[in-house]
C-alpha cells in the first residue's frame, strides 16, 4: 500500500437552497472534485497525490472550498478555470 504524501479534501456538503450557504449543489464542487481527480490521473500523479470529498470544512460562504494536506493549504471560490492551477500546487 502506497500512503499519498499529499491530500486534497474537497467539500461537496449540499444544503438546502432555503439554508446557509454550502460548496455543492449550484457551486459545483461535485463537477471540480472529478475534474481534479481526472487531471490527477492524467497526470500521472497516482498514488503520490490524492483527491477526495468531504462533507463541511467549517468555511462555508463563497466556496467551494478545499484544503490541502499536508501544507495546510486552503483554496477558496475556486472555479473550472483554476482546475490546472490547483493540479500544478499537487505536483510541486
Ligand atoms: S459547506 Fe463547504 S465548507 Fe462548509
């Protein structure tokens, strides 16, 4: 078994629309989570790298939002259009 040496926690927590703000649903941090993990295997960068999901992060408002482990790394209200950037901080 290969331990990954870096983590991206992605939240895809979806409330209701009449409730407090949350990274999935209208967000779209479901669509970005696979974007991320196709680039990490097209990439190559299985299984030093790792993408997951995960339920709140605690930030909430203007996500979505994913932290990055072990550097301790947050990306904020990023969008399809920072998907490559996001890869580039896992492969350094
Ligand atoms: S719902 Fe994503 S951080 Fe809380």
């Amino acid at each position: 078994m290969t331990v990954p040496e870096k983590l991206l926690f992605v939240c895809v927590n979806e409330r209701a629309p009449d409730a407090k703000e949350s990274c999935g649903g209208h967000h779209g941090s479901g669509e970005f989570l696979r974007a991320l993990k196709d680039g990490v295997k097209r990439r190559g960068l299985k299984p030093r790298v790792r993408v997951t999901h995960t339920g709140c992060l605690g930030v909430c408002h203007g996500g979505p939002h994913a932290y990055l482990a072990p550097e301790g790394r947050w990306f904020h209200a990023w969008g399809a259009e920072d998907v490559d950037s996001i890869l580039d901080a896992l492969e350094a």
